[in-house]
C-alpha cells in the first residue's frame, strides 16, 4: 500500500516538476493566489452575470470581465516593454506621456477645435491610424537616441517623459473636448454585442504577437542583441537596426493603448491620463521574469504579470482598502512577488524540489 | 482689380504696424506700472484652471497691470524656486497659487523683507496671519458642507455613499473629503468606499465604479470631488444598467461646477454641483486697487461660491457663467 503510494507519488512528481519549473509557473500561481484571495473575501467574485446597460443592450458584468478590459493597455504596453527591456536593456518610461500626445493627436482629429462637437470630424480608423502614427514616431524618436546616440535608455526617454503631455495638451491646442457617444464603442461595448471591445482588442494583439514571434525571428534577434551586442554584430544581425525596431514596436503599442485608453471616456486631459503607466507595465515584465537587465524575453510572463498587476489594483478598489494604505499594501505584495523570482529564493525552492540540477540561466529563456 | 485688392491689403497692414507701434511708444512712456509676479500652478491642468489663468490674465491686462507669470508644472520645489526668483526681480506684488499648502513660510518672509504683498489664491497656504497681506482662496471644507447639508434635506430612506477622491494630499480632496467624513459620522451614514483617484481622472473612477458594480457593493450616492470624476462614474453606471441622476436610483453630487457639467445638473443626470469659483483675476485687481489706495483690507475672506441644484437650476444660470 504505502510502496503503491509512493509509485503515485514518484509518478506525480514527474508530471509536476516540469510544470513547476516552467517559467511561467511562478507568475501565474501568483496570479490564482491573488484570484484566490479574492474569491475567499468575496465568494462572488467569480461570477459573470449578463446584464443590460441602460439603453438595453446585452452587456457582461462581473470582476473577472472588468480586470481582463481594464487591463488591455497594460497589457498591450507590457508587450512592447519587453521587446525593449531586452534589447536595449533598459526600459521606456515615456509611455505614459506618449499615450498623451497620442490621446491629444486622436482627440485632435475627432473633434477638430470643438469642445462639444456633435459629430466625428474625421472617421474613427484615420484617428486610429493617425495616433498609432504618432506613437511610432515617439519611438522612433526614442529609438534612434537609443540606437545612434547610445543614450543609455532610461534618460534617451526622460525627454518625452518630461515634456509628453505638455505636447499632448499642445496636440489638443488647449481644449478638453469629448467626442460623441459613437467613438465609445471601442473603449467599451459595440451595441448588442455584450463582450467589452478592449478584451477583443487584446486577444488580437496577443496573437499578432504570437504569430510574429513564430514566423519571424524577431524574438531570437531580440533576446541575441540584449545579451552581446558585438557578438550579435558579428553574426550578421545589426544591433542598432534591432534596438530601432523595439522602440517603434513600443510606439505601436503605446498608439494602440493610447486610441483605446481615449475612447474609454471620449476625453483626454493629458496633464492626468493613465497616471504612473510607466511604472506598472515596467513592473508588469519584471513580473514576468524578464530580467530588467536584458537578454530575455518571455512574453507570456510579461502579460500574465500585466494581468496580475490589474488584479490587485481591482482588488483594492473592491475591498475598499484605505487610500492611505494602498500604496504600501501594493508594495508589500509586489516585493513578495519580485523577492521569490530572485536566484537566491528560487535556488532554495529548486534544491527541495529538484536535487541540486543546475538552474537553467535566464537568458535561455524563449518566448 | 487683384492689384488694387493687394494693394488695399498692404496699406492695413502698414496701418495696423503703425498702430502697433504708436502703442508700444505709449506704454514705453508709462514707467510707472504696477507689475504683479504670478506663481501658477500648471497652465491647463483642468479646465477650472484654464478658466482660472484666463481669468488672472485677462483682469491683469484690464487693470493695466504687467503680469509676470510662472508655471510650477506640478513641482512643488520648482514653484518655491520661483516664487523667489520672482521676488528678486521685484516686483511689486506676488500672487501665489501653491501645489501643496504647506513649505511657503521662507517665500513669504523674503516677501516679507523686501516690501511685497503676498496674496495667496486658490488654496489656502499653511502660514501665519502676519506672514501674508490678503487671500483668495475656496473653502473646500464649505464646499463639501453644502454637499452634506443638501444631502440631509434628501432624506433618503438609508445612504450608502461612494467618495470619488480628488489627488491625494491636495487641499481640495482633503477638505472635501472631511466634510463628507464628518457628515456621515454625525448622521449615521455609511461609506462603502472612500478612495482617492490619481489625478482626478475621469477613468480610474470608471474603473473603480465597475469594480464597486460587479463585486456586489450596493450604494445610493455618488460623491464624486470633481465633476470629470462624476461624469466617469455615470459612464460606468450607465454601463452596467443603474439609473442615476434626478429620476434615477443613485443620487450623483459633483464639484467645481464647470459649464458642461452643469448642462448634465439640467439635464438631471447630476444632481448637485458645488461650484468652486475659478474667476480669481477681478477679486485679486481689486485687493491690489485697494492696497495702492491704502484702504484697509480683509485678510481672511473666502471666495463665495454657489450650488446648483437639479431641480432649482435654469438655462440663464448656465448661459451667464463664463466657464
């Protein structure tokens, strides 16, 4: 009896421990757990109901349909991060004030100089087009001072982190305008269908993604760039083309977060839209075990992180947790979650688990 | 006839350059002109303060006054810096609409020491009485009673009250929000939620109030401390099927009282907006009128400021605002 069990159990093992060392497992137990959490406080949580909104039409409601909408930009900006994160080992922090000037450029051509104006001046795929346009050359911008000038990342961007929504404010030549009810159909719901568009939106750039990363070998070059430029020079792939490239992925993703984020409440105040982005979807690929020094870059982490990241903001929203108190809350949970990705903890964790088998190293990691 | 079209074009243009220097001479030959330094907070953060900077701007140009304004950009030290750059320049008076309410104490002793009135709009600094000449400032306090005091009149069968928080820390949010604290500790009414939103914006409410929706949290009153805030939180109400509004279930109150909110107050989607008063330019020329006349003036006189009301308010009271 007792040997039979131990067969199960040795049997068991074998199918956990690949999944216990998957590179993912860490970033979405954290996830359930905080899910879990949740659900133990608000035996509700789960539920999905369908309502009506107040027109009539069919709508979803319910915690998991809010966090996986309200995390679309994070989401989509994660993405981009990562590409930068490994290639040019440093990180973007303009994507706030970029999502800004992508906001105004959007706001800009749907209402023209009106305030209240009671009809789009232009049709909502030319703003859309005009936005994404904005946001790439953002991180062309970035992307060359990065690339050509070999400014190190962090201060190449600071510029448009200083001076992004002052230009978005400019881009809206001074005006707060909101655009009529029909551009809302694509930071909320299309009539009668009742899933939010957002969650669409990030279902299709996840595979765009997916796709891009299997028919090219962009990922490789990425990851082959953020672990030795000269190496990689050497074998024939151009660094600074490369580290170009993720900056502008970037400005797509910060183009598409910004018209999204836009259409949310058909208005844009530059000076406070998406406050602290930057930080959360940095956070987002740390989270996902991408090393923030480069080297790796394992995009499912980087949005399962995002996702995580958008649970817990949900999370202190519904359990009313006090103003005051948020921010450490968040940071006690955050540095819990970053401390156990650490080698030192992971190797504590891998010799129970796994006796003494040598840690794979970060920068083998595939997306 | 194109030619006599270019030529009549020319001649305006050499007409209106002349007119353009014969202005420029007489001003030149006034020496004595009142110049007024004017510490700003960000040039269009929110369309209260592109109403407000308007309004300095334009009653300073109406008086004849130089102004010389600065924008802090949302730094708080760069202000302070500032303000006291400002005093070195001399100039005769120093207007200052602070980021944050406390740190001001050294500005206003340069001030102090070197002859300039120091008048405080907006918020209300933390400096003692002797320190600064005159104020004009809102009373967010008062601001969030007037809410609570028509909140009482509703008589509402129990209230469960959501608070929308303005930026943590501000003088608004802070003085808002303890009026509401206060209100529903002396009346028994419950807060199932009170948390402050980043930046006042308009989607984080949204958010939240979905969050509030889906999780099952029942609540009858929005209290939102700004009026995108307020509108963010109908979106989301809207959303999900809550009737809100003068015939609907959730009582909606919103402040600063910009015109398109009100145009919601008549429309009976918002049913309270407490209006906090922008137009600051024609009360701080008439304190400085009186000062260069030596009249003896109030230090401590709040802006008054009015409630619109969803079933008091009428279309001439929004077409006589400015903002």
């Amino acid at each position: 009896m007792t040997k039979k069990n131990e067969k199960a159990g040795n049997d068991l093992m074998k199918h956990i421990k690949p999944v216990i060392r998957h590179r993912l497992f860490i970033p979405i137990v954290f996830l359930i757990f905080l899910l879990l959490i949740n659900i133990f406080i608000k035996p509700g949580f789960l539920k999905i109901g369908l309502g009506k909104d107040i027109n009539g039409n069919p709508v979803l409601i319910g915690n998991i349909i809010n966090i996986l909408n309200n995390s679309t930009e994070l989401v989509i900006l994660a993405i981009g991060m990562s590409f930068v994160t490994a290639c040019s080992r440093g990180q973007d922090i303009s994507v706030g004030s970029t999502i800004a000037i992508v906001g105004g450029v959007v706001m800009r051509v749907l209402c023209g100089n009106e305030t209240q104006p009671t009809e789009l001046k232009a049709p909502v795929i030319v703003a859309f087009i005009l936005g994404c346009l904005a946001g790439m050359l953002c991180g062309a911008f970035n992307g060359i001072l990065v690339s050509r000038f070999n400014i190190q990342p962090m201060v190449a961007t600071l510029i448009l982190f200083t001076a992004g929504r002052s230009l978005g404010s400019m881009a809206m030549g001074g005006l707060k305008p909101k655009a009529v009810a029909s551009f809302s159909y694509y930071g909320n719901f299309f009539p009668g269908f009742p899933i939010p568009t957002p969650i669409l939106i990030t279902a299709a750039v996840i595979i765009i993604t997916c796709i891009a990363m299997k028919k090219t070998n962009l990922g490789l070059y990425t990851r082959a760039v953020g672990i030795n430029d000269k190496s990689s020079r050497l074998n024939g792939i151009e660094p600074s083309r490369i580290k170009f490239m993720s900056y502008v992925i970037m400005g797509l993703c910060v183009g598409i977060a910004g018209f999204i984020q836009a259409s949310r409440v058909q208005t844009v105040n530059p000076y406070t839209i998406v406050p602290g982005i930057e930080m959360d979807a940095i956070l987002a690929v740390a989270l996902g075990g991408n090393s923030l020094g480069g080297g790796s870059l394992n995009l499912p982490g980087s949005i399962v992180g995002a996702y995580t990241i958008q649970t817990l903001t949900s999370m202190l929203t519904t359990l009313n947790v006090n103003t005051n108190a948020i921010p450490v809350f968040k940071a006690v949970i955050i540095i819990v979650l970053v401390a156990i990705q650490t080698p030192a903890v992971k190797r504590l964790f891998g010799r129970k688990t796994q006796a003494a088998k040598p840690a794979l190293g970060g920068g083998k990691e595939s997306a | 006839m194109k030619k006599l079209f270019s030529a009549v074009l020319v001649l305006m243009l050499v007409l209106s350059l002349a007119a353009c220097g014969k202005k420029s001479e007489t001003t030149g030959k006034e020496d004595k002109k009142i110049t007024v330094g004017v510490v700003q907070t960000n040039a269009n953060e929110s369309d209260w303060r592109t109403a407000n900077t308007n309004s300095i701007n334009k009653a300073f140009e109406e008086a004849g006054f130089e102004t010389k304004m600065v924008f802090g950009e949302g730094d708080h030290a760069k202000q302070i810096s500032q303000a006291q750059q400002l005093i070195q320049e001399e100039v005769d008076y120093l207007v200052v609409l602070g980021l944050q309410s406390a740190g001001w104490e050294d500005v206003a002793k340069a001030a102090k020491e070197a002859g300039i009135p120091f008048i405080m709009a907006d918020r209300k600094l933390d400096l003692p009485e002797d320190l600064y000449t005159a104020m004009v400032c809102s009373d967010f306090e008062a601001e969030g009673k007037k809410a609570v005091d028509w909140l009482k009149k509703q008589n509402l069968p129990s209230y469960k009250i959501v608070v929308l928080g303005g930026d943590t820390g501000s003088s608004a949010q802070l003085g808002r929000s303890k009026a509401i604290e206060e209100g529903a500790a002396a009346n028994g009414w419950e807060i199932v939620f009170n948390q402050n939103m980043k930046g006042w914006d308009e989607n984080l409410a949204k958010q939240a109030v979905a969050d509030l929706i889906a999780s099952g949290t029942e609540f009858n009153v929005i209290y939102a401390e700004n009026d995108n805030m307020a509108r963010g939180a109908c979106d989301a109400m809207s959303a999900a099927g809550i009737t809100y509004g003068k015939n609907g279930d959730v009582k909606v109150i919103a402040f600063d009282a910009n015109k398109w909110a009100l145009e919601k107050v008549l429309a009976g989607e918002f049913n309270l907006d407490v209006e906090c008063n922008p137009l600051h330019g024609p009360r701080i020329v008439k304190l400085i009128k009186q000062l260069e006349a030596g009249e003896k003036i109030e230090k401590n006189v709040y802006v008054e400021e009015e409630v619109f009301d969803c079933d008091t308010i009428t279309r001439e009271m929004i077409d006589a605002r400015s903002y």
